[in-house]
C-alpha cells in the first residue's frame, strides 16, 4: 500500500492545527450518533409504514458508505480519514444500540460484536478512499469502488422484490399493498442519487468521470457475476 498510496506522488496532506482535526473529529462522533439514533428510531414499531421505510433503506449498507466515504474524501489526511471513519460507524452503532437496549429491552450481542468489528475492519477503505480525491488514474479506479458496491446493492434491492412480485403476483395489489414496490423505487432513486453525488463531489477533475464509470461498470459486473 505505501508503494502505491504515497501522500506526495497522489494527494499531499493538508496541514491544519490540533483544534480543527479534533473539531472534525468531534463532528464526526455527533453526526454518527445522530444518524444512529434516527435510524434506529425510524426502524421503530411505533413509526407509521409510510415513514418506516425510510428506516429500511436506512439498514442497508449503501447509505452508510456514502456518507463514510464523504467523510474519508474530505478529511485531512488519510490517518484521520480512518479514524473519523471509525468514530462515525462506531458512535452510530452506539446511539442505535443503546436505544435498542434501553427502549425496546433487546440486547443483540453478536449484532453488536459483528458491527463493531466491521466499523473497526472499515478504517482500510477509509484509509485508501482519502487518495480517491486527487488528479490521478489510481484515484479513479478507487472512486469507483464505493459506486459499484451502492449500484450493485441497488442492483439486488430491484431483483429481490421482483422475484417477491413474480412469488405472489397471484395476489391482487400484493407487491403494493406490503409497500415493496415504493421501497424498491424509493431506494433505486436515492442510491441513483447517492452515485450522482460521489461523481460530483469526489473527483479532484470531472474530466476523471471518464474513466471511473468504466471502472465503476466492470467491477459492478464483476460483483454481480460472482456473487449473484
């Protein structure tokens, strides 16, 4: 990895002060509780199914590494790009499992021991996601990565509420009637936009848009010929 994600050969470090890293910090730990806590709690019985599904698309992997991979992308320098990371997944984690516990007196062990060392597990991509800004044929090919893992995620969402549709299309306003079609639609407009976003604000260049969605095509390809 150093010989190829060297901050002077394709992005320099920016230098700032010990007060603006631990403000950064310190947003990234309140924004991952608030973002925890909301999800958690439109996740909730007690939300009407209109708005529950908003804490649907919210347990799905793809919000979470867009709003991951912003962070790493404008962080200061790679170290703190993992660590503001992991202090995001983790103080989400937090807030959402405290009010598991707490409020709705479940207490998830191994959910909590499976996410927490994932958050941990996440402070690689974050690492190598913070080179993905920057005029370089390497930070294309990483920029595509998160974009082909939110469109293939995407991608399953659409094929598993049609095979639910094609299951029990012998019931009339089924797919309707359980909400999966607007979940479906909802989650493939805002993962559409979620991709807009990354090519818009990730790319040092937007002439680099050029080579990341070729990339970003052949590993969604890739991603669904061997797992689906």
């Amino acid at each position: 990895m150093s010989v190829f994600l060297e901050s002077n050969r394709i992005r320099t470090n920016i230098n700032v002060g010990k007060k603006k890293i631990a403000y950064s910090v310190l947003f990234s730990f309140v924004f991952g509780f608030t973002l925890g806590l909301i999800a958690k709690i439109l996740d909730s019985p007690i939300i009407p199914n209109e708005i529950s599904i908003l804490g649907v698309i919210g347990s799905n992997w793809g919000i979470w590494i867009f709003v991951s991979t912003l962070i790493a992308v404008y962080s200061y320098t790679p170290k703190l790009a993992a660590t503001r990371v992991f202090i995001f997944l983790i103080s989400m984690l937090f807030s959402y499992y405290v009010y598991t516990i707490f409020f709705l007196g479940l207490l998830p062990i191994k959910y909590i021991i499976f996410w927490c060392i994932l958050a941990l597990l996440s402070t690689i991509p974050a690492y190598i996601m913070w080179f993905s800004h920057a005029n370089h044929l390497i930070s294309s090919i990483i920029t595509a990565l998160p974009i082909s893992v939110i469109a293939f995620e995407g991608y399953k969402i659409y094929l598993s509420t049609v095979n639910y549709y094609e299951k029990f299309m012998q019931y009339e306003n089924v797919l309707i009637s359980k909400g999966n079609y607007f979940y479906m639609l909802g989650t493939e407009i805002l993962y559409a936009l979620l991709i807009i976003i990354i090519l818009f604000l990730v790319p040092k260049r937007k002439k680099q848009c050029l080579y990341i969605i070729p990339f970003s095509v052949v590993v969604f390809s890739a991603l669904v010929a061997i797992i689906l």
